[in-house]
C-alpha cells in the first residue's frame, strides 16, 4: 500500500472535524519485518536527503510535532530520524514557559531556536501550545500578564493565530520549510497506553497523575485542535493529521511526508567550476607524488 501525504494533508481554509479524521487506518506495512524494511528505507533516503540538504545550503527544515499524551511523538522523531547525522539535526522539547520567557511575546522563545539553513529543526511541542493549553486552560493565559487578554474573546484567538501565520509565511520566504505533524490518538489507545506505562518499570517515570488530570480535558482539547488546524494549516505550513494509533505506522507516514517534502525542494550539490576543478586536479598529483 502506497503512503500518499496528500490524503492526511489539512488543506487551507478546510474547517475540521476530528472525529471525521481516522486514527487507525490500514497498516501500510504486511509484518513487522516489512514494517522495519519499510523504515530502513525511509530513513536510508532522509539521510541522503539531509546531506543534501547541507551540502545546497540553500534551505532549512522545521519539523512540528504536536499531539495528546502518549501518542508517539518521542517515538516518532527518534526511529524516523534516527539515521539523519545529529551535526545537521536538532530537537528541542517546549514545556511550561520560564519567567523570563513570559517576559516576552509568546513566539519569542521558539524562535531563538529556529534551524539555520542546511539543517533540519524539529520542535517536540512548540509556540502552538500558546493556542491549545492555554486555550483549554484559560488560567494559564490569564496568568502571563498580557494586558487585554481575553480567554473568551474571538479576536484574541484569531491574532494569535494570525501572528503564528505570518511568522511562518516570513520564514518560508526566507527557504525554511515548515512540515506541522499533528499525532491522532483515540483517547481508548491513550488509555491503553497509560495503562502499559504503569505496568512496565521502565515506562514509570513517563507517567504521572498531571496525565490523568489532562485526559479530563479531552475534548476541550480536541475544540482546540480543531480550530488550530483550520486557522493555520496552509500551503507555505500545511499541517498533516496522522492516525497514531498504531504506532508504526504512523512512524512511516510521517517519514514518507518527510521525504516528500524534501525532495521537493528539488536540491542538487554545489557544481564544481573549472578553476576549482583545475585546482582538485593539481591537489590529486601532490598527494599521488
């Protein structure tokens, strides 16, 4: 089965409706041992795209990864970009905002870590939480000293996602691509996963009762979600709905929107001009000799 991206793409100006998003679909792998060829694969060819990608040095990519509790966004990053060299890769993970970070407009803190041309970015969480928790949490809004902050004002919202898109229309102006993954779990296999991460030693310490607090949240969030992805989904930024269910797959649907991304880019490596070839050709007879 063949993985098209345009089919989990939220296309610009689409209202959307979640539970009309599947988070299971046909696995795309046959076994667990395609499943592995499959992502070898992938990641194999995203390496080669990434030293591409360095070596043009002509563009960057950010990453977005964003997604309820327990629905695979750690997994994903590290199985589909675990072949991609860490000097032309980083991660960085967003959680409550610093004291000095609220001193500051709410897009400042993500974007003193932007990636540099040649490198891919990828944000676990990002300025995207400003318009998901503290929009199910109107308290935490109300608590950054904004002055007329409105938790239940519509304007409010729509500059703040007005804000988030014009930043991202500037930076794809600039040649940073911007790839929005948003991870959808079924809140019955979010509960089978906590339920494994209780009764496995090793996965304690990724649980805690702050978890269970925000599960009663469900679908304020999924409100929230909705009407992020329907503001802020375009075609410089799209954001791709991916059924996280089944963890592996969801691994290979990403990678392949990856690829695709990247090899649209339509990149090629700086051609050598004949004073530099010139140049090569004198070195190759000094190391010969």
């Amino acid at each position: 089965m063949k993985i098209s991206p345009k089919d989990y793409r939220v296309r610009e100006d689409d209202s959307v409706d979640l539970d009309k998003w599947p988070t299971a679909v046909k696995p795309v792998y046959k076994s667990k041992e395609d499943y592995h060829a499959l992502l070898s694969d992938h990641v194999d060819r995203l390496s080669k795209q990434q030293q591409l990608l360095y070596a043009s040095n002509s563009h960057a990519i950010l990453l977005i990864f964003q997604a309820m509790d327990a629905a695979g966004k750690d997994g994903a990053i590290r199985h589909v970009m675990s072949g991609v060299n860490p000097q032309g890769c980083q991660v960085f993970s967003f959680k409550h905002p610093s004291a000095e970070e609220l001193q500051h407009d709410f897009l400042w803190r993500t974007t003193r870590d932007l990636p540099e041309r040649g490198r891919i970015g990828i944000f676990n969480r990002s300025y995207y939480e400003e318009v998901l928790i503290a929009r199910v949490h109107p308290e935490i809004l109300l608590g950054e000293g904004l002055p007329d902050a409105s938790p239940d004002d519509k304007d409010f919202w729509h500059n703040r996602y007005r804000s988030i898109t014009n930043l991202e229309r500037h930076l794809n102006g600039c040649g940073t691509r911007i790839v929005k993954f948003f991870l959808h779990l079924s809140k019955d296999e979010q509960r089978k996963r906590f339920l494994a991460r209780i009764d496995d030693p090793e996965k304690n310490w990724k649980f805690s009762q702050a978890d269970i607090e925000e599960r009663k949240f469900w679908d304020k969030y999924m409100k929230a979600y909705e009407k992020c992805l329907a503001a802020t989904s375009t075609d410089y930024a799209p954001w791709y709905v991916v059924p996280a269910d089944d963890k592996e797959n969801a691994r290979l649907i990403v990678s392949e929107i990856i690829l695709e991304t990247l090899t649209g880019l339509k990149m090629s490596y700086p051609e050598t001009t004949e004073e530099r070839h010139r140049e090569l050709l004198a070195i190759r007879g000094q190391l010969e000799e």
